[in-house]
C-alpha cells in the first residue's frame, strides 16, 4: 500500500509555523516581513497565481503589495520600479511574475532585482549559490519538493534518482540539490529530457522520479518499479465538465495506475503545488530575517 | 583503434588563435588583454600553477600582473586588494590562487571579485548564468573539455554520459554543459559520487565517460563498453624514478586497458590539462573583449 505524499497538509503545517513566527516578529515590536509583487498585464493564469500568493500571505501575516502595470508598459519603466523596491527598506522580498510582454527582457528584469530580495531565487546569484552549495534562497518548486521529502523522511542517500525534464526552474535545480553532499541529498542523479532515448529503462531502475516535463500522465506503470517514490510536478490544464471551474489540473503521472506501484507518490492537485507558494512564504521570511545573506 | 584527444595539440593551436587576435588588437592600437593573478604564500604546487599561467599569457601577449602576499595576510588587506583590482580599468580578469591560508573565508574571497573580471568563472553569478544558459566564464576544466569535444566533433546529442565526481569546479558543471539544450549538450547525464552504490553498471552503459573523482586509475576495462569516449580529469601526483622530477602524474583511468576499448580517450598528461590554462587565457581575452557581459 502507497503513502500519500499530502502536500496540502504539510503546506498547511508550515504556513502554520510561519504564522507563528510572524506573530513572534510582532509581538517583540520586530518589522513585519514584506513581500513585493509586480505584475504586468491582465494574463488569466497570472492574475490567478498572484492572487494565491496574496491570500496565503495575508493567512500567514506577511504584508503584500501588489503592484500593477498595463502590458504596454516599457522595460525602462519596469526596470526603475524594481530600483525603487530595491532600495526600498520596508519591503524584504520582490517577485516579478513571469511570463512578462514580449518587448521586456525577462533575463534582464530578473538580474536587475536585488539578489537579497529575489525570493523566487530566479537571480544567476541565487541559482550559482544553489549549485555551490551556500545559503541561497532556492525557488519555489524545487524548494518545496525538498520539504515533502524532509517531512516524509524519505531516504535519498545512495538512491537513484531519474528527474524528467531540465527546466531553470525544476529539473536542473532538481538535480542538484539532490546530488548534493548533505543529508537531504547523496542521490545518483540522472536528467532526462526530450533528446534522451531511452527514458524508461531509467526510470525503470529508478529510486525516485521526479516527473517535471510538462506532459500529461506521460509516466505510466509500466515505467516504475515497485516500491519507487515519484514526485509529479506536472500541472497541464485540461477542460472537464465535472469540475465548476470547467477545467481539472493533470499532473506528468498517470496516477491511478502508477500509484499501486509506489512506496510514496504525489498526487495532482493536493502535492507539489500548494508547497510552491509556502516556499514563496518561507523566502520571504527568510529575507526579512536576513537569514540568507549577511 | 581509438582516437587520442591530443589536448596539447589543441591547446597549442588555440593558445595561436587568442595570439593572432592578441596581436589584432594591439595593431588596431586597442588596450592589451591585462591578467592579474594574485598568490597567497608559498605553496609549491600553487607557485607552479601560477608560473604556467604566467608563461602562457607571455606566449600568446596577455599583460600578466602577479600580486604576492605572505600567508600571513589578512582577509581585509586582501579584500582590499581585489577590490583596488575590481576598479582598475587597465586589468580585464583576476584570478585568487587556490587553496588560501586558514584564515580566510575562500567564498568570501571569490564573492568579492567583480564578476565581469572572474576569469576563474568561480563567482555565484557566473556558475548561476552558466546554469541558466546565458553568457557566463565558465570554469577552466569543463570549458577545456567542451572545447576538446567540440574539436573532435563528438556527437553528444542523445548519449548517455556519466560524470564520475560532483565537485563544484568539475562535476557539477561538466554535467549541467552537457545536458544544455544546446548544440554541444543535449546528452542524458549521470552524475556518481562517493555514494553511489552501482557506478560499474552505470558507467558499462554509457557512451561519454567524464572521470573527475580523484582517484588514480580509478576507471578500469571492465567498466568500459565498447566505442565509450573517456575523458579523464584525474591528476594525482605520484612518486617515480622514472622522471627527472621525480614524480609523475596518474589519470582517474587505467589508460592501458582502457583505450583500446574507446572510441576517443585523452591521455594524462597531455589531455584535458593543457586545456585548462587555455580556457584562462581564452576568458581573459573575453572580459577584455566584453562579450560576456555588455
């Protein structure tokens, strides 16, 4: 019989933490922690996701400040907003939530945030702090999947671990921290990707699988080996009529068949996802504590 | 019959190339590339490092600067230092000698060279932009060997590599290069460490061997397929009767029996070695150049 990896619950636990020590901060007279978000446009998911990250700091006591800009905004524009945040003191963390227009350089907005505020952990100082091994704010996804692991004290020393998919954001950083020299690490890792070959004779003789290509319920059972871990980070939407929201989130795990198979799966939603905003929440507190860089 | 990377040969054809364009430059009455490399005490194998490097720049027509310090030194006048250099406009890149005495903090050492100067490509922001794919020095080993591959024309498109080793200047990089959705990348990449339990079957099925442990002859026949490129980083110095300086060097493979198993194999020494210095050198011309960041 699998475990539930419950991804809602332990997002629950944490926020709960992270409430307390917010609560902690002010009753000692302490500054508030402070997260920054710019958005530009009116992109549906986008508004969405924003929206999820104000109400889970508003349930942690995190202040939040949205600010907006017309998708016709110019880069210079933009790129003196992040300035001013920058040099703001009462604001800890900045996130700039992607995709942005096409007549803004993503890579050159990302760069131009304070590394010591980029709490999403997109800045090449964040991501090359990561790598090495030093204290770095890590992003959101791999960050949370890291915490499932922690909590469920799944054994990584030693493993094979196969991660689908090499994105900035999940399958690289994936990769590394689980390759690391640490407790929560020690793992042979193997990236697949679009060019490998011969993905499920790897999976096959995998450990664990983090899943993290983007493609609905690519990862069947005949492609896991009983008793494997598998941590799906898939979110493709597809419509359905028996949701009120007229769509139902797909993970990369076919997961009635795969999950028999299992010693721990992930299901979509309820896993990965609500850890991404926690580790949005932990950032923050993190930069307001100065805990990162000091 | 395998083919030998004849490092040596491609070094000293490059090391020809940054002095044509060297040369270029000074006609064209443009500033001097301008290395400084700074040296704490008086490490024997750091005095010769540092002398090679020297010796290298002086062939192709880089300005060298060398800064000495006693190993007494302290980590402020040495902060000082590099920061004098960070503000000199006539030195292009600078490079802090490795290991330094015990009472200074390395990290902090490398977090304080200015990026657009770290030849080394050892700086967060550098190892964070390789990471992500964008412009970046990449340090001297994985770039000498990418360059090595490049040469031979080795298809990495869809091979399986394994990279024997997780160190922050070798391993760790080598893997992400070569699994970039790039031209040169794209391989489906393992990377063993002290804790994998099975690095005999992994290494028997992979087409691209990076061997970067440590351990002299550490990669035997037995673990090698047929038509495997091996490509050894090991360098570890033992004593010999048969040098005149009395010792020699040892790769991470067993050469012997080894190469007629490859494809393409590089010897110790006169492989990836020679190639390092050249990935300085080549660095060096790039920061005077700006084309890395602009």
């Amino acid at each position: 019989m699998y475990q539930l990896i419950d991804g809602k619950k332990i997002a629950g636990q944490i926020k709960e933490q992270i409430a307390g020590e917010v609560k902690k901060i002010k009753q000692q007279g302490g500054k508030i922690p402070h997260l920054a978000v710019i958005l530009v446009g009116k992109d549906g998911a986008s508004e969405t996701y924003v929206a999820h990250k104000e109400k889970a700091c508003h349930q942690v006591g995190i202040h939040f400040t949205l600010i907006r800009f017309e998708d016709n905004v110019s880069q210079n524009e933009l790129l003196n907003k992040i300035n001013e945040i920058n040099n703001n003191e009462n604001i800890d963390g900045m996130i700039v939530q992607l995709p942005l227009p096409k007549q803004i350089d993503e890579q050159k907005v990302i760069e131009s945030i304070d590394p010591e505020k980029d709490v999403d952990g997109f800045h090449p100082v964040n991501v090359g702090r990561m790598v090495i091994g030093i204290p770095a704010y890590i992003s959101a996804t791999p960050a949370g999947i890291m915490e499932l692991i922690k909590h469920y004290n799944i054994d990584t020393q030693g493993k094979s671990c196969v991660v689908i998919g090499r994105s900035n954001i999940v399958g690289k950083p994936m990769s590394i921290l689980m390759m690391q020299k640490k407790a929560l690490g020690n793992a042979t890792v193997t990236v697949c990707h679009s060019r490998t070959k011969n993905i499920k004779e790897l999976t096959l003789k995998a450990d664990i699988i983090i899943a993290a290509l983007g493609q609905a319920q690519f990862l069947t059972a005949d492609m896991v080996k009983e008793g494997a871990v598998v941590i799906d980070v898939g979110t493709t939407r597809v419509k359905s009529d028996k949701t009120k929201s007229g769509w139902k989130l797909l993970g990369d795990v076919k997961f009635d068949e795969v999950a028999p198979k299992c010693s721990y799966i992930t299901p979509v939603p309820g896993g990965v996802g609500p850890m991404t905003i926690v580790s949005l929440l932990k950032n923050t507190l993190l930069a307001a504590q100065k805990k990162i860089y000091n």
